[in-house]
C-alpha cells in the first residue's frame, strides 16, 4: 500500500511536469522572430501507476496514479512541406536571379531610348547618303568619320559593358556574373560544410528517447539557405543523417562536405563548376571528343561517333613568280577585273607586284589569309573550316586566275559526327548547337561516350550561368557579327571606289582575321576602327565609283570628284538582307536581338512572379503548423502556471496532514 509521503510525490511531479511544460512555452515565446525556428510542444503522459490490492479484489490488483512526466518535446514540422519549400527556393532564385540580370542587360542596352545604338545606325548610314549629294566635301567626309567613330564607341561601350557584367576568371569585377559564380560556389561549401558539422552535433546529441529540435531547425535553415544557391535533392536515413547531393554530386555524407570547385580550362573561357579541382573533360575519350556544360539542366549521357573533322579550304598558284617584287604582267597577266569569294577586284597588273597582289587578298575581309611562300607561290588559306569558307575564284576582265592555276592543297570539309540515331554536319569543330546548353569539342575521328549530367541545375547559381553562357554570350555573337558584317561589306564596296586621289582599292574599316577558327567574328568590336589611312586623310574615303569607258578598256576610268554612286551604294546597304539566311537587314537583325532579350527577361519575370505566389503560400502554410502565435502560447502559459500552482498547493495540503499526524499525535 502507498505511504503518507505518497501525496508529495505526485505534487513534486506535476510541478516538476508543468515547469518543463513552462519552459519549453518560454522557448517558443523567446523564438517567435527567429528565423527557422519551429514551434515546439512539451508531450504530458500520466506516470507509470503504481499496483496495489484490495479485500474487494483479492485477484487482480489495482492501480493509482503516481503522477505525470514529460516524456518528449516534439516540435510541429511537415517534412512534405519542408521539401516543397527547399525545391521551390531554388526555382525562385533561379529567376529571381537571372531576372535581375536581365534588367541590368536591358539598362546597358538601353533600347528604347536616346542615344542608342539604333539611333547610330541610322546616323552612319545618313552620313554616307549626305556625302553621297557632294562627294568632295570636306565637312561631309569629315562628317562621316566622325559619326562612324561615334559608332564604334556605341559598338564599344556595350560590348565593354556586357564583358564587365560577365567577367571572366582571370578579371573578375566586384558584381561581375563571374565573381559571382565565385562568390556563390564559396557560399555553397561554407553551408555543406555547416550541415555536416550539424550532422555531427544531431548523431551526438541525439538518443531513442532525446531528440536535438534546436539543432534539426538550424540544419532545415542551412538547407533550405542552400537551396536558394543550388538544387538539392535530400534525403534523411534511419538515424535521421541528413545527406545532401547536388545533381550526380554528394555534397554533404554523414559528417563530411565533399566541396565544389570552380575550375577553369584556360584564362579566358567561362569558369564551369565541377566536383574536382580539374577542368572536366566530361568524355572517356576526350582525344576524340570532349565537352563542357554552360547552361543545361537535362541530364544525358550519349555516345558520339565523329567521322570526320572540320577543315580548312587552301590552295597554291601551281606556278612560281620569281621575282616577287616585278610587275605582274610580266607573267602574262593583264589589268582588270577578277573574283574571290564572290567579291570584285580590280588589279593593275603594270603597277601590282605577288606581294601587293597577296597583301590586296589578304587585307579584304574575306576570312582569307594570302602570302608568298618560300618557293615563291601564292597560297591562299581560309582562316575558318568547313565548306561555307570554301575559296572560290574567276576570271574576270583580267586573266590572273587562269595564270595562277590554283590548286588545291586541302579541301574544305565540313565535321560529320552522329549521337542518339542522328547524324550531323557543322562547319566547325567546336559546336554549340547540337545539344542545348552544351559545347562539343571534335578533335578527331572515333568514339566517345559523354557524361552530360550537369551538377547545377538550379538555383541562384543556375541563373548566374545561364545568363553568363546563354543570354550575354548570344548578345555578344549577334552584336560581334552585326559589327563585323557591317564593316565587311562596307569594305568590299569601299575598295572599288575612289578617292579623292583617284586610287582605288582601300578598306574604309581596318582589316580584321579572327583569333578563333570556329568563329569569323568573335571579339571583332574590340579590333573595330576606321583604317589609319582614312583617319589620316579623310580624301581617301571612296565615294566615288569607276567605270569601263570603253569596251577594249580592262580597268575602269574614275568618275571624278563629284561623283558619289559609291557613297550612294554603301548607304544602302542599310535595307540589304545579310543576316538570317537572308531575310533579315541590320535594323531587323538588331530588333530580333533586342526582342529575344526583352522576351527573355520578360519569361523571368513572370516564372519569378509564379514561384513567389507558390512560395507565399507554402510559407503561410508552414507558419500555420510551426510558427509560433504568441496568444497561443501566453495562453498555455497561464494554463501551466494555473497547473504550477495548484501541485504547489497539493505539496502544501499533504505537508498539513503530516504536520497534524506528527506533530499533533504527540
């Protein structure tokens, strides 16, 4: 049977109980504002009775209470809910991200606006139409170099702009995309390796009956911090570890962070973020074939078969010209007209020796390299592979193809490479267009298996890559190649006019051969200027044009100062077809990019502004299970206390009943 002491018993555990039960409401009162934080509950249980027998039941024996015990404090979370919000927070940033950029795109570019590039445009072309209506004006030349210059800097500026914006590994400004990407990986290894120190403390803290709540929030918290930098696909086992992967990457096992690297190739390409400190081939063969991710986010793996490489179109005179400083008529070409590339030349072949008859081909702007080797012959060599580069030639009034007899050294070719059941052709053996958000590397014939599984699929990081490798690497292609074809094609119209020196044969645009062979035009705009001859002499600009007097006559006969059908010409290149196949004219081509940018950035605005509506409510959902409502707790508050009290009292009454048994009985 119980003692007399039983009562004490019973009260010191309720108060016992209730002061728990008070502490863990003061816990959540102390919380209410702290971020991550999860409403917790003190879980009351009635303590193990204690069994007795009575005469009135002899058999089985009978229970009492012995009072209450606090035997967990569980906090209020929804895992389902939880990854919801870890999914969605890196979709949100994701675009978040990249619409911020995109508006920052948008401002450097400034359409519509004043003094845009479309407003210089227009300003260059009128400058060749005015000088057109009076050819030897001085003003008007000086007019035109001027607004052409203004141009250039236009051309210049937003170009500079957008690299600033990108960076690159080897110059990476404060704010730059690239110093971001940096920035972010550091971010990203500094909360994995946090989770794996929270691993480690939850393992320690943690038994089958303990469970370390504060810990689990802080954890959640970096998780779901981590998420809003990179996609993270978590999962908790048995012990309740939680491991971390980022794509085909283990980012956080157990107590250990395995880091991401920002790795470069060379010191001028785009940094790429891998799982090891080594550039990846992403290939078991990359002698054959390699690649390198920029902005994807499908996983594939496939094997690609390269059959045959891009090369370069090069030819030879089959004859020798010695000397090369004689006159090209004493190897029996005549003065006139011939083609390369489907562009006039006009060579006086009294006045022209091989080497200013290389140096003319040369400084075209046809992606020809032309020179004399060592034995004496002319070679021409495409500066760019593939079939589209193909060196065509013909006679025209002159006979200096037939003369040169060229012949073929290499073939031009295009790359033959097949994946996936499909076989593909490409002019380069660097292709970007076969695979979304993938860069292939030919090297040479055979196969290779591709490992294509991004690592960074959203998030801040994804969005930072995807504007960094697709949006401003596409507005630096289109910008580079309307420069480019509108320096190219003033030129091949430049050199068959006149200037006010009656000579012939000038680029109004310097020269330009390309760096890189896959691309005609890559980095043009940083090379862009008027010719020096032009800047030093502004009555060297052609405007006037030349013609056949009469039918015997194999060069033309100069127009005279008055003429202007050359300026007249170069004007209207403005409403030409260059680009797109042929469909679009620079003001098109130009609107198309402004279009895909605004479009662009329109797309990220909007999927921003559906994840944040899903956001708000998965984070109103959440906050009705784990916030915590400060009415909700000073009410349990008063009820604790009430309870507090009230097993004070029973301590107090069965402390009088022993009061009066002990001391009274005596």
């Amino acid at each position: 049977m119980t003692g007399s002491f039983f009562g004490l018993q019973i009260g010191k555990s309720g108060i016992f109980t209730q002061r728990k039960a008070m502490d863990v409401t003061s816990h959540n009162i102390a919380n209410a504002n702290t971020e991550g934080y999860s409403r917790q509950r003190a879980v009351i249980q009635a303590a193990r009775p204690y069994m007795i027998t009575s005469l009135n039941a002899p058999v089985s024996a009978q229970q009492i209470g012995t009072g209450s015990s606090v035997v967990k404090i569980e906090q209020f979370r929804d895992e389902f809910i939880d990854a919801k919000i870890t999914k969605e927070t890196s979709t949100l940033n994701l675009n978040t991200t990249a619409d911020d950029l995109l508006k920052q795109i948008e401002a450097i570019i400034n359409e519509p606006g004043t003094a845009t590039l479309r407003d210089q445009l227009d300003k260059y072309w009128s400058a060749w139409e005015t000088l057109s209506t009076d050819a030897s004006n001085t003003a008007l030349r000086r007019n035109l170099v001027e607004e052409t210059e203004t141009l250039i800097e236009s051309f210049k500026e937003i170009d500079y702009q957008m690299r600033y914006l990108k960076g690159t590994p080897g110059y990476c400004a404060q704010g730059s995309i690239e110093n971001q990407v940096q920035d972010t990986v550091t971010e990203i290894n500094n909360l994995a390796n946090l989770i794996a120190s929270l691993n480690e403390q939850i393992g320690r803290s943690e038994t089958n009956v303990n469970v370390a709540n504060d810990l689990r929030d802080q954890r959640q918290l970096a998780l779901e911090d981590l998420a809003r930098l990179v996609n993270v696909d978590s999962f908790y086992n048995e012990a309740g570890v939680l491991t971390v992967n980022v794509g085909a990457h283990t980012l956080v096992q157990d107590n250990v962070a395995k880091e991401l690297f920002v790795t470069v190739k060379n010191g001028e390409s785009a940094s790429s973020v891998t799982s090891s400190p080594n550039y990846p081939e992403l290939s078991d063969n990359p002698e054959v074939a390699s690649a390198s991710l920029q902005y994807t986010g499908e996983n594939r793996n496939i094997t690609l078969t390269v059959s045959q490489l891009a090369q370069a179109h090069e030819q030879y005179s089959y004859l020798t010209f010695h000397p090369l400083n004689g006159p090209l008529s004493d190897f029996g070409i005549t003065s006139g007209s011939f083609e390369i590339n489907g562009r006039e030349f006009f060579v006086d072949a009294e006045n022209t020796d091989m080497q200013g008859l290389a140096k003319m081909i040369d400084e075209a702007n046809l992606n020809i390299h032309a020179f004399i080797n060592e034995s004496g012959q002319l070679e021409l060599e495409s500066t760019h592979t593939g079939k589209e580069y193909e060196i065509t030639s013909a006679d025209g009034t002159s006979n200096i193809i037939t003369v040169l007899n060229l012949q073929t050294n290499k073939v031009a070719q295009d790359a033959r490479f097949n994946f996936g059941g499909q076989e593909y052709y490409s002019s380069k053996n660097v292709v970007t267009d076969a695979l979304d958000g993938v860069s292939l590397y030919l090297k040479k014939a055979g196969v290779a298996n591709l490992d294509l599984r991004p690592i960074v699929t959203s998030g801040t990081l994804k969005g930072l890559l995807e504007v960094r490798d697709g949006t401003i690497d596409t507005i630096l292609h289109d910008l580079n190649k309307l420069a480019y074809t509108l320096a190219t094609e003033t030129n091949q119209i430049h050199r068959v006019g006149y200037g006010l020196d009656e000579v012939t044969g000038r680029n109004y645009f310097s020269p330009f051969t390309s760096a890189d062979p896959d691309n005609a035009f890559k980095d043009y705009i940083q090379s862009m200027s008027v010719s020096d001859e032009i800047k030093t002499n502004i009555e060297k600009i052609a405007a006037a044009g030349g013609t056949i007097e009469h039918p015997t006559d194999r060069l033309r006969t100069y127009n005279g100062d008055g003429d202007g059908s050359v300026a007249i010409r170069i004007a209207q290149l403005k409403f030409e077809s260059f680009f797109n196949e042929g469909q679009s004219n620079f003001n098109d081509f130009y609107n198309e990019m402004i279009t895909k940018v605004a479009t662009t950035s329109e797309r990220y605005g909007r999927e921003a502004d559906y994840s944040e509506s899903l956001m708000t409510q998965l984070d109103a959902k959440r906050a009705e299970l784990s916030g915590v409502s400060l009415d909700e707790e000073l009410a349990n508050l008063i009820k604790f206390q009430h309870a507090y009290n009230a097993a004070a009292k029973v301590i107090t009454t069965v402390d009088e009943m022993l009061d009066k048994i002990i001391n009274g009985m005596i």
